[in-house]
C-alpha cells in the first residue's frame, strides 16, 4: 500500500496515506485557471474531505460486518480500504454481504454530501444557482461542492473495481469462482474502462471546444487504472499468503536469549545479527521475545537491567505448516514482531515482521516471474 503514497498519520486507528495523484487534479486547475486561488484549493478540499468521510463510512461499514480496517488510501476518485483480515480464497455468504454493503454505501455518503451543501446553500444564500455551467469553477466554490459529490456519486457508480460499482461487480463474480479469479475479472474490465476513458480525452482534446473536458476523462482513465493495480497486486499477494507455508520462509538460523541475560549482553549480541527481534528461552522453554529497539530503549532510559523485565510474554506459538497468512494474522492482531514456529514443544524457527515482508515481495515477484513465463509460452 506503500506505493506512491505519502503517510498522512492515523485516525480511529486506522492508518492514512495520500495517493500523489492528488498533484494531477491540482496542475489541472492551474493549467486552465492559471494562479493559485481560493477556489482551487476549495475544490480540491472538497474532493479530499468527500474522499475522506467516503472511505471512513465504508470501513464503519467493514468493521460492522466483522473486518478489521487497517490502513485506506485516498485517490482523488475514491480510494481503498485495506482490510487486515485476509480471505484467501474461501468467500463465504457473509463476505459477500459486506462487499455489497460497502459498494451500496460509498455513493451515498457523496449523494448525502451533495444534499446537505445544497440545503445549506439554499437557506444561507438562495442566491446561487446550482444549474449554472459550469458546475465546477474556483469562482462558485459552494456551487462545486455540490457538483463534485455528484460527480464523485456518478463516477463511484461506474463498473469498475475498486470503485464501488466495480466492488459490486466483483460480489457477483466471486459467487461462481474464487476471490483471486473474481478480482481479476473485475479488474479486467476496469482496465477496459480506465482505456476508454483514455482514448475519449484524446478524443475530445482534438476540437478546441471539447479541449478543456478532455483531461478530466483522462485524469478518471489514469485512476481507475492505478486504483485497479493497487487492489489487483493486493489480491495477487493475499493468494501467495495462503499458499506458502512457514517452513518456506521461517528463519532457522536465529539468535536467542535468555531472560537472565543483562540488557547490555543482549544488545553485544544483537550487534552481531541482522535480526531486529529475539526469541527469549528458558532451557527449551520459549518464554517471550524482545525488539532491538526495546533493549536500547531500556537502557537510554533505565540502564542496565534484565530482558525478562522488558520482553512480551504472550506469544503465540505456529506451526510449521501454517500458511504466511495465518503468520500475519498472528502478527497484526496483537500488534507483534515475531513469531515462534514450534515442532514438537520445540524451536525450529522464527518469523519476524521483517522477514514476512521481505519474503512477500519475493515470493511475489517470483510468482508473477512464473505467470509471464506461463503466459509467453
């Protein structure tokens, strides 16, 4: 979810990221309305905060349905919501509840936007025309905000994933085939779509009346194209997740410590290792794991002391037959760096946060390495 897309913090504990294709909409509007204005940035606030209170009501929806939202990403058309409990290829009836829900919600929260600005436009200043062209223009910002959520409703309507039509359109396929294949076929036909949109702003760029409208379809093209790459490359590594097993990729030469070892031991031994988290044993007994970062923590604040006193103790063992997602289950759901991978009550291996992603990109690029081969022959 990292890609091309800059931290903007949490909220609701949910992490946020802006897309950089913000900038687009923004050079856009200086090009035909030359000078940063007001309105530009008015308009470009609207998208934002419609964009935002958008993706929020479909995690409210998603996490009222049982999943657990983790992270979204704004695109200037929408955005995705990134849910941390990974479905693999099995859907059941429920999930595809909750697609549906989260797809019939999204366009109304824009609807419901685009009414309340009119209402209050309507009684502060009735005025404004809300039928004048054209609707969006820096001039009549409160006249844009009512047509950019239409606009932003209609465009979410368009049957093309990840945009709640296509998440809709996804639902459907996903009754006859797996979530991966269903993915694919709904991107498909977002590629489609995201092609003609393209091609019509070409079009329209050749007639000087038309000129000024040309970008906007090929602005809407560009992103549903990147918001279609962004969810297929997800799925794609969702299915390497269930598919790999930990002893494929667990860590089998690794450093351990004991409880009893002083903080100052231990950070002499981790100088020694590229590991960021350590398992700590008693004997044979896995009792807990500590981070690099805990014992320098612990010893600018405190000094020297034992690991006992800042391991974790809930650890929850795997086996090594587990799937790399139920390893990251694991991980995120009580927020940990590591974890063991046992064999008859013993310690055969380790899978850090570290190596788990590490290992995904891998894995992943591997796997598409194979498809391409597949494909070519």
């Amino acid at each position: 979810m990292r890609t091309w897309a800059i931290p903007a913090g949490q909220l609701f504990g949910i992490e946020f990221r802006i897309h950089i294709g913000f900038l687009f909409p923004l050079l856009f509007l200086l090009g035909v309305y030359p000078g940063f204005s007001a309105g530009i940035a008015g308009i470009l606030s609207a998208v934002f905060v419609s964009n935002l209170l958008h993706q929020l009501m479909l995690a409210y929806v998603a996490k009222q349905s049982g999943a657990n939202p983790k992270a979204i990403i704004l695109l200037p058309v929408g955005g995705l919501v990134v849910l941390s409990d990974l479905p693999g290829h099995a859907i059941t009836p429920l999930d595809r509840q909750r697609e549906v829900r989260m797809a019939l919600v999204g366009p109304l929260v824009y609807v419901a936007l685009a009414g309340l600005t009119a209402m209050v436009i309507a009684i502060t200043n009735p005025s404004i025309s809300l039928r004048t062209w054209p609707w969006i223009h820096p001039g009549a910002l409160a006249r844009s905000i009512v047509w950019v959520n239409l606009l932003l409703a209609a465009v979410n309507l368009l049957p093309a994933y990840p945009l709640d039509g296509g998440r809709m359109l996804r639902a459907f396929f996903v009754r006859s085939t797996d979530l991966a294949a269903a993915t694919r076929r709904a991107v498909s036909i977002a590629h489609s779509l995201a092609l003609v949109f393209m091609i019509l702003g070409m079009v329209l760029y050749t007639s000087e009346a038309t000129r000024p409208r040309s970008a906007w379809f090929a602005m809407l093209g560009f992103f549903i194209f990147i918001g279609a790459q962004l969810e297929e490359r997800a799925v794609f590594l969702e299915s390497v997740l269930e598919s790999v097993r930990l002893e494929e990729i667990m860590l089998t030469e690794f450093t351990t410590l004991s409880p009893a070892d002083t903080l100052e031991d231990a950070l002499q031994k981790a100088v020694h290792t590229l590991q960021e988290d350590f398992p700590v044993v008693r004997g044979s007994d896995l009792v807990g794991a500590v981070s690099r970062q805990a014992i320098v923590k612990s010893l600018r604040s405190e000094g020297n002391g034992y690991v006992q006193a800042v391991m974790i103790r809930i650890l929850e063992a795997a086996n090594k037959s587990e799937s790399l997602a139920s390893a990251f289950r694991r991980l995120n759901a009580r927020q940990l760096n590591l974890v063991p991978v046992v064999e008859n009550e013993r310690l055969v291996g380790i899978v850090t946060r570290q190596n788990l992603m590490h290992s995904m990109g891998l894995l992943a690029e591997s796997r598409r390495l194979r498809q391409a081969a597949r494909d070519e022959e």
